[in-house]
C-alpha cells in the first residue's frame, strides 16, 4: 500500500467496521519508500474472504492485494521470549532453545530472552514444550509471508 | 508584510476585475492556497458551492469573494449544503461541492455525506482545520476530520502544504466522479491557504493512481456467457438500480428491455431509469415494492441485475430469494457483486459499456429464443397485475397521501424533479410518482436520512431554475432541516413543498402497529407548529389543506405561483399504512397487501 499517514487506519478500519477479525497484522515500508508492505492474517470462509479482499482493493490507498493462502507460500514470524531461568531450569531453557533453533539474545542470573523465528505454529510449540518454566513475558511481530519460487509481487503502473 | 497589502496587489497583477486569472499571466501569477483551491474549482467547471463559513476556512472565503464565476450558496446548517450539493449532483450527474469550515462545521457535515456515501454520489467537501502546527493540540475548533469521514467517504486527504492543494484536487475529482462515484473529503489546515504565502499554480491536466483504475469494459467472454443465459431464459427479470443512473445508461437499459420484450424492476434509487408508464415496468421492487415485481423476482428463471447491490431491503430474506433463478450482474463494483447473493455470471464494468457491447449481440442472434414462454411468463405476470396491489380506499374528505402524489405527478404531467425526505411519504412519493425519465427521482435510500428533501430539492433548483422541482416530505422529517427555507428566499429558489402531515412519524408508528401489538412509543408527533405561519414568517406561501376535495385545487394554486415557495400542509390520514410490504424475515412472495 501508499506509504501515507492513514493508509493503515484505513485497512484496520476496514476490519472492524465490516466485523472482520485481524488475527495479527504486520506493516513496515519497502524499497522503494513510497510503498509499504502489509501481512495480515485473518480468518473465513471463501466468500468472506473474497469480500475481504474486493474491500481491500477499494482502499484507493491499497496498491495490490495478495492471497497468500492461494499458492504455496512461506510464512515466518519473530518471537521474543523472556523466560525465568533459575539454576535449575537454566540448562532445560538452553537446551530447549537450541532444539528449536532459538538465540538466547539476552541474560541476567534469573532469566534468558529468547529470540525465536517460524511459522507461529512452530512458536506456539515453543511455548508449550517451555511446560513448567515460568514465562516473564512475550512479544511477536505476527506473520510475515512470500510467496515460494521465483517470482515477485509486482506493483502495479500509475 | 502586512497581509492585505500582499493580497492586494496579488489582485492587480494578473488578475482581470473579476477576480479571474488573466491567461496569459498565468505563468507568472503567484496564487495562495485560497486562490488556487477557488482555481481549481473552476477548471473543474464548477458553478456552485454550498457551504459556510468560520475560522479555518477564511483564507478560502476571501478567495472566492474576489471573484464571480463559483457562486456560493450560503446554508442554515451544514447538513443542509452537504445535502444541496448532493441534490445538484443527483439531477445533473456532474460532482457537488461543499466548503466549511473545522470541528463542528465538519461534523455537522457527516450526516450529509454519509448520505452521499451509501447512494454513491459524487461530492467533492472541503472542510477547514486548524493549522498544521496546532493539528493534535485539541486545537479550538479542531477535530480529526480525516478519521471522523473515513468510513463514510469514498477517499479523503488531508494537505499539509499549499503546493499539494492543486494535485489532491485533481485526484479529488477524479476519484469522486469515477468507477462507484462517491463523496471524497479534502481537509485543509488554514496555513495551507495563507494569503501571505503564494506560489506559481498550474492545475494538471490529468491524473492517474498506480492504486486505482476502475474496470469500465466488461470481460468479453463473460459478456457472451450472461447472452447465452439471457436470451434462453423463459422467465426472465430485469432488476436494475441506481447504477443506471449513476452511470448514464437510461437509453441502453431500455432499448436492452424493448429488445428481449422481458419485464423489468427497479429499485428505489433505479426509479425513472426505465420508463415507469411503459407497458414492461413491473413497478418498484422489494420491501415496499409491488405485487407483481416481487412475484416475478421470485419466480424467474433468469435474473438479470443491472447495477443493482442486493440490498437487504430488496431481497428479503436472503435464504428464499429468487429460489428458481440463475443470476448475471453487472456492476462497476466488484464487491458488490456476489457481496449478499451470490451470483452465476458476474460482469464487472459500466452499465453503459456492458449494455452497449450486449445489445448488437442480441440482435445478432435475433433476440429473445423462448418466445412461447415468454407468452406465458407475461401472461402470469398480467395475473399478478390484476391483484391491483396499489389501490387504495378513499374515505370521504379524509385525505389520503396517495392521492395527494397522484394529483401532483398530474399536476406536473409526471415530469418534475422530485426530492423526498424519509418514511411513508417516500414509499409513496416512489410508488404513486411514475418517474419516466432518470435523474428526477432524489431520496436518500441507503441512508435514510430525514432532513435530506428540503436542501436536496433548492440543490436541484439551484442547478434547474426552470423546472419544476417538488419536495414531497412529512411533519417529521421537515423539522430536520427547516431552517433551509432560509436559504430558499435567499437565493430564490422556489420549490414546492408537498408535507404529508399525518401528525405521526407515520413509518415508525406503521412498525409499531404490525409488530408491536399497536404501541406507538414516541411515534406521535406532538406540538405541531403551526406551517402556514412558518412558512410565511420565512417570507414563502404557506397553505393547509385539510380535505380530500380541496387537494387538487390547492396544487394547482401553489403550482401556478412559479415564482414562490410554496409550503402546502396536507392533512392526511393518520393511519394510512404503506403497502404491498414485506415484513423482515419474509421472503418477496410473502407480502402483507392490504
Ligand atoms: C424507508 C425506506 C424504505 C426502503 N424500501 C425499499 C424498497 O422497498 N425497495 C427498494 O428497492 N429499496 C428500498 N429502500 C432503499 C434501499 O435501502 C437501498 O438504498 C436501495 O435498494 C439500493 O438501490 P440499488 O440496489 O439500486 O443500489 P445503489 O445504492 O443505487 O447502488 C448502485 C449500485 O450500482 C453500482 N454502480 C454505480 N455506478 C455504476 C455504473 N456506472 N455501472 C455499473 N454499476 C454501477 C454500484 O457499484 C452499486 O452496486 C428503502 C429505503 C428507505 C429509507
Ligand atoms: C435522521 C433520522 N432519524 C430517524 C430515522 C428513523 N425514521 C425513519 S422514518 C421515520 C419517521 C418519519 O416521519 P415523517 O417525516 O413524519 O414521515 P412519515 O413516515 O410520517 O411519512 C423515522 C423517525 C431516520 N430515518 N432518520
Ligand atoms: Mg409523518
């Protein structure tokens, strides 16, 4: 979409106005300055999400609309997860991390931060194999996505 | 430099004693941000603002009082100028323009082009805001005029530097009058138009949008599918709407129904789109709609959708629509289509090209293929009729309001623009008004915002000053936005007021007789005033008409009074309920009749 003030409110008011459920949504400018890019996730069935998507189109902010969900695509999100790691749980936190491939990023005596990138699938597992471990506090980004193979969104002439 | 010198001799150099832009200076003249919105406006060939006037807006005011080829109309409220430029913009197809000013001038406005929102009708509405350095402050008379209209406008801007009013013009414009029209906002912080500030002003020749190109040629191979199904259907339905009429496409619509010789529907905001004497004219559709054209909506086989958006109040229960048909739709709109119903052959384009493209390919394949069916279709369809759904029982010199819009359209020989307010007045303005030509018929059907029929019909007059233009309202409605009649002798502009009084809020109080066993909370209109003496001391013609028999020889009275404004104040029936009516939850064959 137009990297303008208010595009954003434009999309989210959108969703609430028509009763649409965002379930994350996650924005930032592209390259090209004048674009930003928009994942969001949200949830219905076929008709509902043709009309989602007829909506969006109609946002004369929004340059082009995407289906992720239509064609083989990768989807990543970025947790950050601040966890108590007292003497006995330090070493379960480690390992843990290690197996699903997160970076302890941060460190005091009573806690490790964890950074942790994947399919929110992946994250939430994360989160339940923790089990017993106490949890401090949790941030995610929300989904990302792009599509597989070679080809890029193209942005449609003025 | 103190600020009037500046714009003094701004106004020398370059400019000609109306304030216009000489020509061939243009290149050299500096314009400030009020001079050049007013620019603007002319290159769009505007000729009229409404709107009114307060502090962040001055530098605009200043502007066109200086010159003389945009006139303003000065309202009583800005809800009525909203809805002025909105009834200018219903008759003449070309977009209306509101100018006022921040915080409760825009508010005041949001009625109006939330109105103008849900019949998609093209507005251009500037409104004032605090400058830019004081925007968030809770600044006096500031308020989030972008996020306040943002559900309810096509597109709205807001222009933080007088270098950017001419392009957010331009793409105002050009938004708001193409693909589904609609109001667009243009928010302008007083800064933005400070007289002290001038640059050189240019208005682009053109605009385009990498985000937006409305689809106007419909998919060919979509085309020929919706034939197909067309010209086999044996019982076929037209149902258009006010697409047609947004869209310019009254003459392809009807030589489109004369060709296949299938019955055709309107909508409310369809009506006049397709010839209402004409023999094939099944009659409005929908809650309020006749007998016979909810009948052949519910048992068609084929349903042809012309820009029309399947409202609910059209289809009823949405599980027991046209339970037989296949249904092609044509709309400029992808999100209409398939939207509440969904539909076999959508078409996305302009009625216009559609129809166009469509009908060399009916004569091609020699029109309509069942004609044996079609014989029988329109011989149940002459059943139906014969239910005569639209009759009414007169009761001696009780007026009845159905009566009284027949014996205007007489009146007017069916040929007026009429406006309406909203509730029973309007179902019968739209049932017993037969509109033969487009454009003439204005209401606010999506919104259904009382107030709307007095200012729609001065925007219609302002716009017309030769036609007759009649304002058919109730005691209720009137009262929103009265203080118009101001506006009204102000500008002479003397539209006939025809008040259905029935001294009740008679749509509600209808609802509360059929679904709440007859209790009439707050449906009373109580304290009157006295019409006659309103209209008067606003300095029109006020009338009561309190008998049946009295009614003819009124309208002719008022309507022979070309020159003045006419308040006529019907005594009608208090009880009169409109039918046919489809209650909620009911599918279209199940109308309550009489
Ligand atoms: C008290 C009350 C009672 C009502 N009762 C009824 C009733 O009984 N029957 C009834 O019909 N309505 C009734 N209405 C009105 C109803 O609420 C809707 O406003 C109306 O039905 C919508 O009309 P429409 O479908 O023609 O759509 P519109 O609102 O006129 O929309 C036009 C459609 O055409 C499309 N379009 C625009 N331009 C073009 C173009 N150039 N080419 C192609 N497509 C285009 C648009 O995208 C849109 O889908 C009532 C309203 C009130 C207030
Ligand atoms: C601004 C606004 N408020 C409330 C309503 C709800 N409403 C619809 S019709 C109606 C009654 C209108 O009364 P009147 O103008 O006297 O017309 P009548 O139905 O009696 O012909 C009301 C209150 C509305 N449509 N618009
Ligand atoms: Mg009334």
């Amino acid at each position: 979409m137009e990297n303008e003030a208010g595009a954003l409110s434009r999309v989210a008011g959108l969703f609430s106005a028509r009763g649409y459920n965002i379930e994350s949504l996650c924005v930032a400018p592209t390259v090209d300055e004048t674009l930003s890019r928009m994942t969001l996730v949200t949830r219905g069935d076929e008709q509902i999400i043709e009309q989602i998507i007829k909506q969006l189109n109609k946002l004369i902010d929004v340059v082009k609309v995407q289906d992720m969900a239509d064609a083989p695509h990768i989807e990543r999100e970025l947790m950050l997860i601040k966890v108590q790691a007292q003497e006995n749980s330090r070493n379960e936190v480690y390992r843990l991390a290690e197996i699903f491939r997160g970076q302890i990023i941060d460190v005091s005596e009573s806690s490790y931060t964890i950074q942790m990138v994947g399919p929110g699938h992946k994250l939430d597992a994360f989160v339940t194999a923790l089990g017993a471990i106490p949890v401090v506090e949790i941030v995610r980004s929300g989904a990302l996505g792009i599509a597989r193979g070679p080809r890029g969104m193209a942005v449609p002439e003025a | 430099m103190p600020f009037g010198l500046a714009l003094r001799r701004k106004t020398q150099a370059g400019f000609d004693a109306f304030g216009s832009i000489n020509l061939k200076e243009r290149k050299r003249v500096e314009l400030s941000g009020g001079q050049i919105l007013v620019e603007c406006l002319k290159a769009e060939g505007v000729d009229a603002v409404f709107g009114y006037p307060g502090g962040a807006v001055l530098h605009i005011y200043d502007a066109l009082f200086q010159q003389e080829q945009v006139k303003h109309i000065l309202v009583r409220h800005e809800q009525g100028a909203v809805h002025m430029a909105d009834g200018y913009a219903r008759a003449t197809g070309k977009p209306g323009v509101v100018l006022v000013t921040s915080g409760p001038g825009a508010t005041n406005a949001v009625t109006g082009i939330a109105t103008a929102h849900m019949d998609s009708i093209p507005l251009i509405v500037i409104t004032g805001q605090v400058p830019t350095s004081l925007i968030g402050n809770d600044a006096f008379q500031e308020v989030d005029n972008v996020g306040i209209t943002r559900p309810c406008v096509k597109h709205n801007f807001l222009v933080k530097d007088v270098r950017d009013i001419a392009i957010t013009m331009k793409k105002a414009f050009y938004i708001a009058t193409t693909g589904r029209p609609g109001p667009v906002v243009v928010d302008i912080p007083k800064d933005v138009t400070d007289p002290r500030v001038t640059i050189p002003f240019d208005y682009p020749a053109s605009v385009s949008l990498r985000s937006y190109h409305p689809t106007v040629k419909g998919h060919t191979g979509q085309i020929r599918k919706a034939i197909d199904l067309i010209i086999n259907a044996e019982r076929p339905m037209i149902y258009s709407g006010g697409g047609v009429i947004l869209g310019g496409a009254s003459a392809q619509l009807t030589r489109f129904a004369r060709l296949l010789n299938y019955p055709i529907t309107n909508t409310l905001m369809g009506l006049g789109a397709y010839p209402a004497s004409d023999r094939q004219f099944l009659g409005m559709l929908g809650m309020h709609g006749t007998y016979e054209a909810n009948m052949g909506m519910h048992h068609c086989d084929v349903l042809i959708a012309i820009g029309a958006r399947f409202d609910d109040r059209v289809t009823g229960n949405l599980a027991k629509f046209c339970p037989t048909a296949k249904i092609v739709h044509i709309d400029i709109d992808p999100a209409s289509i398939s939207k509440n119903v969904v539909v076999d052959v959508p078409i996305v384009g302009s009625v216009k090209s559609v129809l166009e493209e469509m009908l060399p390919l009916i004569e091609d394949a020699g029109g309509a293929k069942q004609p044996e069916a079609l014989t029988a279709w329109w011989a149940q369809i002459a059943q139906w009729r014969d239910m005569r759904c639209l009759d009414f029982k007169t009761n001696g010199d009780v007026i009845k309001p159905q009566y009284v819009v027949q014996k205007v359209w007489e009146i007017t020989q069916g040929d007026a623009y009429v406006t309406s307010d909203v509730g029973q007045h309007q179902m019968w303005a739209a049932q017993y008004y037969g509109f033969d030509k487009p454009n003439r018929w204005i209401n606010s059907g999506g919104l259904g915002t009382m107030g709307f029929g007095l200012p729609a019909a001065l925007g219609v007059k302002f716009a017309y000053p030769d036609e007759e233009v009649v304002c058919v309202t109730g005691e209720g409605s009137i009262q929103m936005c009265i203080q118009e009649l101001s506006t009204a002798l102000q500008y002479h502009l003397p539209v006939k007021v025809v008040s259905l009084n029935n001294r009740y809020l008679g749509m509600v109080r209808q609802w509360q007789e059929f679904f709440y066993s007859g209790r009439y909370a707050m449906s009373y209109m109580e304290a009157l005033p006295d019409f006659v003496k309103l209209a008067e001391s606003y300095g029109h013609v006020g009338m009561r008409i309190e008998k049946a028999s009295d009614v003819e020889g009124a309208l002719r009275e008022a309507f022979a009074m070309r020159d003045r404004l006419v308040f006529m104040d019907f005594q009608t029936d208090p009880l009169e309920n409109v039918y046919p009516m489809v209650p909620a939850g009911a599918g279209l064959n199940e109308m309550i009749l009489v």
